[in-house]
C-alpha cells in the first residue's frame, strides 16, 4: 500500500470506522501528536483506520485499552488533559497503556491524572522507558 496522508477523521467516520464526530477529531488529534513526537508523516489508510478504530472502541468506556499503539509522551499528555476535562462520572476506570513509549514525560502526565481524578481504580502502564 502506498504511504500517502491519511484521510480526515469525518471521513473515516463515514466509513464506519468510527462512532462520532468528537471521538474522531480526538483521536485524529492524539494519532498526528503521535506521529509528530516519532517524526512520521503520512501512513496508509489501514493503519489510520486501525488506530482509530483501537482508540474509538475505548475512549468513553470505563476501560481505556490502548495498549502498544505507540502514543508517546504529547499524546499521553493531550489524553489526560482530555480525561480531566471528562465529568468524573465519564472518566475511565480501568487504563491499559502498555508499550507506549510514553518515558518519563508521559508518566508525570499519568500521575498527574492520578492527582486530580479519583475516577480511575486501575492503571496497567508497563514497558514504557520511565526511569
């Protein structure tokens, strides 16, 4: 498949890919903060629609799963200001972050998410370059 840039998010909605327009623009947000973090251009629509799709079925459950979808430190950051801005009721519960790379920068924003919400009983947050 040709490497090309990646379609809009209301685009890929449209295909079903994923379930609203606001779940869309953030996940379109978190995977180009990625992308710009590692230095990464464009990827194929499959791999846009895979992570998308990863991201849709989790965000707005009690369990957030994003487990080695490489997010990186911005994104991490982006998603936890994100969360805060959730009511407590909306915030995840359970979060599977795993193989991230989120290092050091994207474990201050975990902890600060920690801090300030009560919301979230659970984190799985192994083999990301912390320390």
């Amino acid at each position: 498949a040709a490497l090309h840039r990646p379609r809009s998010a209301t685009s890929l909605r449209a295909a079903g890919a994923l379930p609203s327009d606001e779940v869309a623009a953030l996940a379109e947000r978190v995977y180009h903060a990625r992308n710009k973090h590692l230095g990464i251009g464009g990827h194929s629509d499959a791999r846009v629609r895979r992570f998308l799709a990863v991201f849709g079925a989790s965000w707005g459950t009690p369990r957030l799963e994003l487990r080695a979808v490489g997010l990186g430190p911005v994104a991490m950051e982006l998603l936890v200001d994100e969360m805060l801005a959730q009511p407590p009721q909306c915030r995840p519960r359970l979060v599977q972050l795993d193989q991230n790379g989120l290092g050091d920068r994207g474990a201050a924003a975990l902890a600060r998410l920690l801090a300030q919400s009560d919301s979230t009983v659970w984190l799985s947050a192994g083999a990301n370059s912390v320390g």
